[in-house]
C-alpha cells in the first residue's frame, strides 16, 4: 500500500489499530478526481464492489459542478449514496 504513495504522488497509509489491515487516504479532491479515480475507471474494480466505485465516480462528478452546495445536489447525492454498499440490493 505504502507504493501507492509513490505511484499516485498523493494520499496516505493508515494502520487500522483493531485489524491486521491498512487503509489508502487521499484527502485532496483533485487528487482523487485527476489521480486516483483515473487509475480504477482504466484498470476497473471487479465485482459487487464496481457498481458501488461508479455510483462513486457519479459523486464525484456531481461535487466537481459543485452540485454539492445546493439542496438538490445534495439530496441527489444522499440518495446515490443510500444505495452504496449494504443498500444496494442485489440480484
């Protein structure tokens, strides 16, 4: 994980103090939007998890209009994200 530091000039690694696992933090917006979300829509994630990094990349593009500070923007974005993860039903 530490080379992905390295490779997408950005972010950091965290240790989870609870399990035997680290965790890749970029705080910079730009540094997901131009770095790290380039990488995953070119090499994509496979599985249940890609529907989830395309409903991220909607976000994602949804805060880069600025959709996000206005009530519209932001019920469309809680209603995405009530979606990801353990929401999203599966068929």
């Amino acid at each position: 994980m530490s080379s992905f530091i390295s490779y997408f000039g950005c972010g950091k690694v965290y240790k989870k103090t609870d399990k035997d696992a680290v965790d890749f933090m970029t705080t910079g917006f730009l540094d997901l939007t131009d770095k790290v979300l380039p990488f995953y829509t070119k090499y994509p994630i496979l599985g249940k998890k890609s529907k989830d990094f395309q409903d991220f990349c909607i976000i994602a593009e949804l805060m880069k209009g600025k959709k996000h500070l206005n009530h519209g923007g932001i019920e469309q974005i809680l209603k995405i994200k009530a979606i990801m993860n353990r929401g999203r039903i599966t068929t």
